[in-house]
C-alpha cells in the first residue's frame, strides 16, 4: 500500500486529493495536512472585502468531503520534511504537539506565504487590509465599511489598492477589488466622496505578471488588451499609479519607488496591498539533520521541479520548454509541488531593475485555474507513478490556458466582468509565429454584463466541484 501525504489543500492541493482519493483511495493511504479544518474559494474574498457575499459562504469543512474520497485529513502545520528518509514532522492543531508521517509520494501544495514582513508596515496587523486570507478578508470588509461609514457623513476617503511590494504578484485580485469597490461605493449613492487609487508594480495596466495581453481587433488588427482594462478605469474615475515598488507604509501614508528610481509617497486612508508571496517556510533536513532547503527550494522557498533554472531572461522568452511539465523534483523524484508552490523559471514579465537596483517586476501568476490545472497533472502522475511506476501526464505553463474573470460588482443585473482569455499562459514563439507568442484566435479580452454572469456560473460550478458533489470530475479546473 502506497501512502501519499499531500500538503495544503488550497486549489491545487485540494483538487489532487480528490483525484487521487477517487482512483486509488479505497486501495492506498492519502492524507492531506491543512492548517486550517476548512476549503476557502480565494476569489470570493474580493466579494468578502466589500460585504457584498457572506463569509460562511465562501468555505466549507474538509473532513466530510474527505471522507467522502477515503482521504485522511490532519490539521496541523508541517514544521520539517526529511526527504532522505521519507517523512514529515508537524503540529498537530487536533491534539498538540509534533507528530510525524511517512509517505512514499509526497504533493507540497501549500500556496502562497504572504510575506508581509518584506514591506515594513504593511499587512492586517499593521496598517494596511489583505484579502488575501479567510480572516484577513473579513477585517478588510470591517476596515472598508468604516470608511464607508466616514463617507456617508460627509468625509472624503481616500482608498489606495494594488501590490505592496516591488515583486509582488496577484495584480488581478488587486484590479478586481478596487473596479467591486467602485461599483459598491456607486450602488450606495457616495462614490463622489472617494478617491481611488490603483498603485501597482506592474510596467502598465493589464500586464498582469502575464506581460500584458494582446488581442486580435475585429479589423484584425493587434491591439493592447490593457486598452479595455485602462478604459473601464478611465470610465470608473480610478487613478493609475503604474511602475511603482512599494518600499514602506506607515498609518498614513505609502512609500515607494518608481521605474526611474524617484522616491515618493502616497497618502491613504484605507489601503488593501497584496504582499510578496514566498513558497514553504519549513525547512528539509538530510539524515545528519542538515539543512538542505537549497537544493529542494530557490532563495523564496518555492521547489524546483522538472524545469530550466539559471536562465537569463532573454533565454528563457525563447525557451517555453524551460518551464516544468510534470512538476516533480529534480533531486527527489517523489516529491511534487503543485499550485503556487513550484519555483517558475523566472517572470512571465519584462523584469525591470532601477538605477538605485530596486528590482520591479510582476511575479509570474499560478492561482486559481493554473494551480488547479497543476493539481490534476500531479495527482494523475503520482497515480501513475503507483500503478505503473513511470509518469505519462505533462502540462507546463506554455501549453496552458488560462481564464481570467475580473467582476465590477456581484449583481447580474447591475455588474459587469471583464473576462480575459490568454493561450497559452507563457508566450511559445515556437509555436506561434507572432510578437505574442500565443494564439490570438483563443486570447481574448470582453467587457459586458455577460461576464457577470460567467464569473458567477464559475462560482457556482467550482464550489459544486470543490464539495465532491455528483459529476464533479467533468467540470473542469
């Protein structure tokens, strides 16, 4: 009996424990550890931070849609992985203290850390709201009515979102809560008493960590996809602040640098910055007890898989098979890492370095689609890794597509959606013969109420998939 421990059970980890514990969980061990006894479904927390959706509607219990699967499920943190010996040492939340699993495959897929410790001042114990977590949504939404009470006394606000760190990634979730606050802030009759603010790493609007995306006109000509974006900003009265790295807050104010190297600052009154996001934070230790995460994991945490790493950046715009196709480590075969957690190859986006050597540059997106499409491969190839013992499904990110759903308000009647459709993800310019790099007959960008409605269909559908519910595995991730 093969015993395969997956960590984290966010898009990527949750949907390979339900592959997994569908085809061989009756015959084989899965266990999941979670830190938390409940699923999250991370793009409602945009809705969550306006109190626009309710919080106990965007999660669920883990354990009986686990049980459901024949999956194991411990809540605890992993404080150790020993890959030399095959197992991991945790904190169990159930009973206390350090308990260890072996396994014979083991799936890290433990999303993002949010770094907020990288930018002094910044996150929900300081002075700055997040989204980015369950709790944290819920203080944003606390912190976000208040100014919304201030306001409809009478007080101009000032409300600064985006990304607070000069590599930060998760540009969509910035841009799509700041267009939900607008639309809320109309909705109850006060928008003229804000002052919004979209300050981002990002070298223009609508890059997005993906380097922008390029559509096909009806005339049939390229035109920048970020124009739409820029325009629907344009229309909402939504100031641009475009190339900044954000270096500091403080109760009042944001400081930053920008792409010329020039310092400066942005004052608020409500901020939601999304922070750098680092990969694991436990350490691998060999049989001697040596820390060996360097060979597991680059500088950010996040563990190599089966791609090209050391690339310039030159190099790797013309290398789509530099990026990992099966997600397995180089060093220890039996370990995976799916989601966020795998360490691309370097950016999606031209990086960008100021004169003062501020790097400034978008990190590459693996939420959502990405991370659940990565779950799926994983979990097939672990399956076929017990069955058969070689691996037969690949999917790297240059093959991927993508779709986007940035709402401008929950309603179906009053809301709107861009919805934005990028193949594949990294640009191929080997297989497509174009400035992009992807095929421009599939990547679209569409504004209009019907995006309202697909971004809810997609909530909907997700949620029945996250639960297990009947025909789960033929909606896709």
């Amino acid at each position: 009996m093969a015993k395969v421990i997956i960590i984290g059970a966010g898009f990527a980890g949750h949907t390979a424990a339900m592959y997994l514990g569908d085809a061989i969980g009756r015959d084989h061990e899965i266990t999941v550890v979670h830190k938390f006894d409940y699923f999250g479904f991370v793009p409602s927390w945009v809705w969550l931070g306006i109190d626009a959706v309710k919080p106990e509607h965007t999660v669920f219990k883990l354990k009986p849609i686990y049980d459901k699967f024949n999956v194991n499920f411990v809540q605890g943190t992993v404080t150790a992985v020993y890959p030399d010996e095959n197992y991991i040492v945790l904190d169990q939340a159930d009973n206390g203290g350090l308990a260890s699993l072996e396994y014979d495959h083991l799936i890290i897929a433990t999303g993002a850390h949010m770094n907020y410790d990288a930018t002094p001042g910044l996150g929900p114990k300081k002075h700055t709201q997040s989204i980015c977590h369950f709790d944290s949504a819920i203080q944003a939404r606390d912190a976000y009515l208040q100014s919304v009470e201030r306001m409809k006394r009478g007080e101009r606000q000032k409300l600064v979102i985006g990304t607070g760190h000069p590599l930060a990634a998760c540009q969509g979730a910035a841009f799509e809560y700041i267009t939900n606050i607008h639309h809320d802030l109309s909705q109850r009759g006060i928008r003229e008493k804000a002052d919004l603010v979209y300050l981002t790493n990002e070298p223009e609007i609508g890059d997005f960590g993906v380097g922008g995306i390029n559509v096909v006109t009806k005339g049939g000509r390229i035109a920048r996809g970020g124009d739409l974006i820029e325009d629907a900003m344009d229309e909402f009265g939504i100031e641009k602040a475009i190339r900044k790295g954000v270096k500091e807050v403080d109760a009042n104010k944001v400081y930053w640098e920008d792409f010329e190297g020039n310092y400066g600052e942005t004052e608020y009154d409500f901020a939601m910055l999304i922070p750098q996001s680092r990969g694991v934070t436990f350490p691998f230790y060999d049989r001697e007890g040596k820390d060996i995460s360097s060979k597991v994991c680059n500088p950010g945490g996040f563990v190599f898989a089966d791609g090209i790493y050391g690339l310039k950046y030159d190099e790797l715009v013309g290398n789509a098979n530099a990026w990992p196709a099966q997600y397995y480590n180089p060093t220890y075969k039996n370990i995976f890492s799916a989601g966020i957690a795998f360490a691309p190859p370097g950016p999606i986006s031209v990086p960008h370095t100021t004169k003062n050597g501020t790097a400034i540059t978008p990190g590459a997106p693996r939420t959502g689609m990405i991370s659940g499409v990565i779950g799926r491969v994983v979990a097939f190839n672990v399956i076929d890794m017990i069955k058969t013992g070689r691996m037969t499904h690949r999917e790297r990110m240059s093959e991927m597509l993508a779709v986007c759903i940035a709402s401008n308000g929950k309603s179906l009647w009053s809301g709107s959606a861009i919805v934005m459709i990028i193949y594949p993800i990294v640009p191929d310019h080997t297989r497509y013969d174009n400035k992009e790099g992807r095929d421009m007959f599939v990547t679209r960008v569409e504004r209009g109420i019907s995006g309202a409605w697909l971004k809810q269909m997609v909530e909907t559908t997700f949620m029945h998939k996250f639960m297990g519910r009947f025909g789960w595995q033929f909606i896709p991730e």
